[in-house]
C-alpha cells in the first residue's frame, strides 16, 4: 500500500474518519509534540504487534520524526503479514513545518 502524505493524513483526521495511527518515536518526543495517535516506540513493536492480529487487514498508519523509523516498522509489520501499512512521509517535522504556527 502507497505511503500517506501529511495533507492527506490532516484531511481525513479533520473529516473525523476512525483511523489507526501509530507513533514509533520515544516517549519524550511524544510528549513534546504529537498528533494523538498510540505510542508503541519502534523497540516495543515486535512485543505490541503479537497482540495487533484483528488489524492485520486493516490500513495502519505509522509515523516518526521524519519518516525513518516509521519505514522500518512498516517493512517489519509487512514481513509480519500486516497488508495496508502506511508511512506518512516526512513524518512530524513536515507535520510540524506545515501545520504548526
């Protein structure tokens, strides 16, 4: 599945749609900014994905910093059968440049 872009992340959120996003940054760095999604940092992933099976043919969106990270969680969450893993490109440095004042 084709990775997300910030616009259309920010879009759907605004839409209200019930999405499944998932922070892979460090607990400090979410609290210093984020977009509401859950926290499993990208280390803790392989022990939270035994228990993400219903979601293996749901759209999953994955997001860091810039995108790094979230790509590696994609192709691990990919190899683990999960099959609408979603990047958001740029992660929340773009997020941030565009949408924050």
């Amino acid at each position: 599945m084709n990775d997300i872009t910030i616009e259309e992340l920010k879009e759907r959120m605004e839409k209200g749609e019930s999405l499944y996003i998932i922070d892979v940054r460090e607990p400090h760095e979410y609290e210093e900014f984020n977009i509401g999604a859950k926290l499993i940092p990208l280390g803790s992933l392989p022990d939270e994905a035994a228990g993400m099976d219903e979601l293996k043919n749901e759209e999953i969106i994955l997001h860091c910093r810039s995108g790094a990270r979230s790509g590696n969680a994609k192709l691990y969450l990919q190899e683990l059968g999960f099959t609408k893993v979603r990047n958001l490109l740029g992660g929340m440095l773009a997020w941030r440049e565009r949408y924050s004042s």
